[in-house]
C-alpha cells in the first residue's frame, strides 16, 4: 500500500491527537491531586524512624526498630524452632513531643548507647526500639507508654511468651541503669505482664482485634474533639429533624383524617328510568 504526501504529512497530528488526555483522564487527573493532597494532612501511624546512635554505632547485633508491619517476623524470625531456651528481648518504648512531652530523650540516648555496647556481645539479649510517636497504633495495641522497658521471653509457638514492663526515670536513666539490670537480673523479681493488650498471648492479638483496636485508639487521639461534637451535632439534628416531621397521609385521604369515599365506577347515578 502506497502512502500519499497529505497522509504522511498528517502522521503527526494522528499521533498529537492520541496524546491528548481524554476528558476521564482529565478526571482521574483531578482525583488522584485532591486524593494526595488530603492524604498529605493525615498523619502516617506506621513510620519507620532510624534512632541517632552517633558515635556509639558499632558493628555486630543490630538494634531492631519494630513496626506496625515487621515487629512479629522481627521477633518471632530470632527464635530457633528447635531451642529449648527462649530468646531475649529487651525492647525500649520511647516517644517524642506527642507520647513523651520531649521528655524520653535522655533515657533514649542512654539505651542507643547500650545497645551499641552489647552489639559486641554474643551473650547479650536482642535489642529493639518502639517509637510511640512514629507508630502509635503498635503502642496501642501492646498498650505501652513510653518510658519503658520491655523484656520479653520468647520461645515457639505455641508456647507463651513471658514479659516483664519496667517504667523507667525520665531524666535519670543512664547506660547503667541497664547494665546493672542484666548483671543482677533484679528484672525477673518484676511480675509477669498479663493483659488484655498482652502482644502475643491477650485475647486481642489471640482474635485479631489488637491492630483494629490500635487505629481506633489512634483515631480518637488524632481528631479533635470540636471534630466529633460537629458530628455528634449534625447526627442528633438529623435524627430530631425526622421526629418532628408532620405524619405523611396516604394518597387519597381526605383531611382531618378521614378517608375519601371509594370513587364510583359506571354510570352516574339517577332514577334507574331510560328515557
């Protein structure tokens, strides 16, 4: 097939033509902007956050940083399905301005430093770090409040796994804080956690309602409370607005409630005489 001057020449308009955005791009367009521009102003409840080790970063065990998607493999992948001995983790629940005041820096700083001293060791437990900022709906859900020490026991499933909370000083946490704790063991005196929170072991994680739960906590914390008295307004109106509509009569009623005779079918009425 032979192709004239004029078709060759309109080549690239055909193909101009087929770029152009037809009016349901133009719409997912449009969505897709409003949609990312919403999202910009909630905030994210599962954002992974690196702790400043600075200076005592070292190499050999890491220091794990749990969240909302990767704190089950993290600690269940440690253990070894054939160990009769369970693995230790101690975990440090922190927080920033909104869980912690600004308060935790301190004793954030000192088990970043601890962690880095035990990294060396292949004795010493593994080591974990929660934000309570960056993932409120994990806190929740295990119902910790920074600042905390969390020591877990964890062996295979389907044995349970034993924890112990220790509520730690703001302000006068130190790296020997922790160090005397594992050297004295004074933590296994604590009295075991038992919670409906309880992360492995409480029936919310047993039935799946701890993470649900968790983004409800975090829901009623993140959205003002003018937000949900404008709802509960709107609600209440709406519901008041129907009760005190007038009752509606059916088609046909006459007013003042009584119903309208039946309409006649045939001829009008008369005498019964045909003239």
């Amino acid at each position: 097939m032979r192709l004239s001057t004029a078709s060759i020449l309109a080549l690239p308009l055909l193909a101009a033509a087929a770029q152009q955005e037809t009016p349901l791009d133009q719409a997912k367009a449009q969505a897709q902007y409003w949609f990312d521009k919403i999202s910009s102003y909630i905030p994210n409840p599962n954002k992974a956050h690196a702790p400043d080790l600075g200076a005592t970063k070292a190499p050999g065990k890491p220091l794990h940083v749990l969240t909302l998607d990767s704190w089950v493999q993290t600690i269940r992948g440690s253990v070894n399905p054939a160990s009769t001995t369970p693995e230790e983790w101690w975990i440090m629940v922190t927080g920033g301005n909104k869980t912690c005041f600004g308060h935790c820096l301190a004793a954030e700083t000192a088990w970043n430093q601890t962690a880095a001293l035990w990294s060396t060791d292949p004795t010493s437990p593994n080591t974990g770090y929660l934000n309570c900022d960056d993932q409120p709906v994990l806190c929740n859900s295990w119902g910790a409040g920074p600042p905390a020490l969390w020591i877990m026991e964890v062996s295979a499933p389907p044995a349970n796994v034993d924890i112990r909370v220790k509520g730690l000083n703001a302000t006068e946490t130190t790296v020997k804080t922790f160090t005397d704790l594992r050297s004295s063991k004074e933590w296994k005196t604590k009295p075991k956690y038992i919670s409906a929170f309880h992360p492995f072991d409480g029936p919310l994680a047993v039935y799946g309602l701890a993470v649900p739960l968790g983004y409800v906590l975090w829901v009623f914390a993140t959205v003002p409370s003018w937000a949900f008295m404008i709802g509960i307004s709107f609600i209440s109106r709406t519901i008041m607005s129907k009760r005190t509509l007038p009752p509606q009569r059916p088609a046909g009623a006459a007013p003042g409630g009584a119903a309208a005779p039946p309409a006649r079918v045939g001829a009008p009425r008369g005498d019964g005489i045909s003239y």
